[in-house]
C-alpha cells in the first residue's frame, strides 16, 4: 500500500479527474456477531428497521473476510488513484483476530494505489459507542491518525472522527481540537482553490438536514456547526458509511452520500463498493455489489 491513515500528498499533483473507491463497514466480526438469531429476534430487528437473518450460530470471521476480499479484488480491478475506508473496520474493538485479518487482506491491495482510513465508533470506542482518551490512544496506536487530510491531485480530502462528535462527552477537548482542525483544514483548501471530499464514519444525516436525531445520524447539535463550515466552504460532498445500506441526500448544493457496506447488509442493497470520480465538471459516484448474502 502507498499510504495508510496518515495525511500525505499524492505524486498525481494537478490531475483531473481523480478516481477513488469508498469502503465502509467491512466490520469482520459482525456476521458471527448476528447468527443464531431465531425468527421472534429477526422480526425484532425488523421492527426497527433492520434487515438481518436467521442462519445457524456461527462462530469464526470467515464470511466478512471473504466480502472484504471480494471488496479488495474489485479495487485491484478498477486501478484507482485511492481507497478511502470508511470505519468500522472490526466488530470488536478488542478482538485482535479481527485487526490482524483487517490488516492482512488490506496488504492485498495493489501497492500502487494509496490507501487511507478513519475510525468508525466499532473502531475507536471500547463500548463501540463512546470514545475515550485510552480507546482513541489504543486506535492511534493500531491504525494511525483518527483525524486528517490529504490531497490527491486537486482535491482535498478531509478525514474526521465522526465516532467524537456523535460521543464527545467524556474527551471534550479532543472535539474543540477536531473543529479547530475542520475549519483550518477548509479554509486552507478554499485559498488554494481545491475542491474539498469530506469522508466520515456517521453520515451527517441521511434524508434531510434538520432530521431528528438518530443512531444513525450526528446530533443536530454538533451536525450543524459542520454543516455551517461546509456551506461557508462551499464543500460539495461528505462520503460515509455506519447505516450498511445507500442513501443520497442534500442540504443545498451539498450532498450526503451514505454508502452501503462492504461486509453485512442491513436493508436491502447488497454488500459493495462506491466508486467516485471528481472531474472539472463536478462529481460521479456508482454503487458496485461485491457479494450476496
């Protein structure tokens, strides 16, 4: 791999367009995590609008590391200039089989072709809800940096910790220190005349910008001072993952892309990719399946 979590800048300088593919929610673990659900537990779910399955217990990582390979031969495939990935990397931010083969078949990945990633709450938080200071130093010991930027060609791409704004209470001043950040990173590509991809674990929010909260979503109450340094900014677009199925939605001329996962589905899009191609003309993005259930 060329680069992992880190900030950089790619060689590709002034290149346009620019290809990358979005993975998100690889989540090794989560399979075994859901089996052995019997019908009253999946027409639970189901009344909360979650899609899982009845199969038998399982035990083992084996069904999410072959979507993830699925995922990685696709990549390998297509010959982008980047991976950006998503979060929730592992279901278990303690288990270290899930880490080692999360690191295992990303090393599959072409070395050619830049690779960067950010912490989903599965990542980054013991109770894969709440960061604190031990589980984000643990995460920056096993992954690298959980907030940072990069450009490749002439496109900046701004990488948060979402899991903090969603759960900030018990590392206040790891927050002030990510808003700080976000507005210097903005204003900095603003004045260089990039274009700016936010790439985060939650999506801000997924039908519109003044929704209800949600576990799916960031509070409004920390969602709207992102929103504000976007519209300031004029960014165009923030990637995410977290709700394991596709949603696009928009905020003016900002859109929300939530990205279905590369690993266990919740609704009905299957497991895939998201390949997205910043040009002079604007932005693409299609949705890719890697695998069925």
């Amino acid at each position: 791999m060329a680069a992992t979590g880190p900030p950089g800048v790619s060689s590709r300088a002034g290149r346009c367009p620019i290809r990358f593919v979005f993975l998100a929610d690889m989540q090794i673990g989560m399979y075994a995590t859901f089996s052995g659900l019997d019908e009253a537990g999946v027409a639970d779910y189901a009344e909360r609008d979650l899609r899982v399955w009845s199969v038998p217990d399982t035990e083992g990582i084996e069904w999410d590391v072959r979507r993830y390979e699925e995922a990685v031969a696709v990549v390998n495939g297509l010959r982008p200039e980047a991976v950006v990935i998503g979060g929730d990397m592992v279901d278990d931010p303690n288990a270290e089989d899930q880490y080692e083969a999360f690191m295992r078949v990303t090393s599959r990945i072409d070395p050619d072709i830049d690779v960067r990633w950010l912490p989903g709450n599965h990542d980054i938080a013991d109770d894969t809800v709440a960061p604190t200071p031990d589980s984000i130093e643990r995460y920056r010991a096993a992954f690298g940096p959980d907030r940072f930027a990069f450009d490749l060609g002439p496109v900046r791409f701004v990488a948060l910790n979402t899991p903090l704004i969603d759960h900030p209470e018990h590392v206040p001043g790891e927050l002030a220190a990510q808003e700080d950040f976000l507005a210097g990173e903005l204003a900095d590509a603003v004045s260089r005349g990039r274009r700016v991809v936010l790439v985060g674990h939650h999506p801000l929010f997924l039908e519109s910008a003044d929704e209800p909260d949600t576990y799916w979503n960031l509070p409004a109450e920390r969602r709207r001072p992102v929103l504000d340094l976007v519209h300031r900014h004029g960014v165009g677009l923030m990637l995410a993952g977290h709700w394991h199925r596709n949603r696009i939605a928009r905020d003016g001329t900002f859109e929300m892309v939530t990205s279905g996962p590369v690993g266990y589905p919740l609704g009905d899009d299957p497991s895939g990719v998201r390949v997205v191609e910043v040009g002079e003309q604007g932005v693409r993005h299609r949705y890719i399946a890697t695998g069925g259930r």
